[in-house]
C-alpha cells in the first residue's frame, strides 16, 4: 500500500494526526505542502483541492482528519 500524507507544520488538523501517528508509532511518508509550490500542486492534481491534512491511500486523496484517523485506526493498527 502506498501512503502519502500531506500536511504543514503549524496546521493544528495536521497536529491531531501527526499525534496520533506518534502515539501509535506510525511511519508515513510525509510531503510539507509549504516546502514549494510543487508538493502544493501535486496534492490539488490528486486531490482537486489544497487542504490539509490530506493522506493519499495508493492515490485516492482522504481529506478530513478524522476521516484519517478512522481509516488509520481501521488499517494501520494491529
Ligand atoms: N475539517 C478539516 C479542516 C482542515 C483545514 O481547515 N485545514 C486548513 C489548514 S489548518 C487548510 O488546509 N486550509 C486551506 C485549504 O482548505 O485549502 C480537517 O479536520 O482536516
């Protein structure tokens, strides 16, 4: 399964999922949409729109933060 999560530092969304990897110890690989205009760009082509937090599950964009804990819950946790 390929996992991107996009976010930037100081989105307090961002925060509640990037606490909730830490709590539980995930690893996902991670893309600052402020870093350049690229990462931004890349998530609006997946996802038709900028927000953040945004993790994109083998492509599909889930936006939502607790629509990503959900399915990080559902999928990731043992
Ligand atoms: N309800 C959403 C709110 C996400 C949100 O408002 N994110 C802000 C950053 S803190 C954002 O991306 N705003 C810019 C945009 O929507 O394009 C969630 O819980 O994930």
């Amino acid at each position: 399964m390929n996992l991107t999560l996009y976010y930037f530092p100081g989105c307090p969304f961002c925060g509640r999922v990037l606490a909730f990897m830490e709590e539980h110890t995930l690893e996902v690989p991670k893309k600052n949409i402020h870093e350049n205009d690229a990462v931004r760009s890349e998530l609006i082509e997946i996802g038709q729109k900028s927000q953040v937090p945004c993790l994109v599950i083998d492509g599909k964009a889930l936006y939502e933060s607790n629509d990503i804990i959900n399915w990080m819950e559902a999928n990731l946790l043992k």
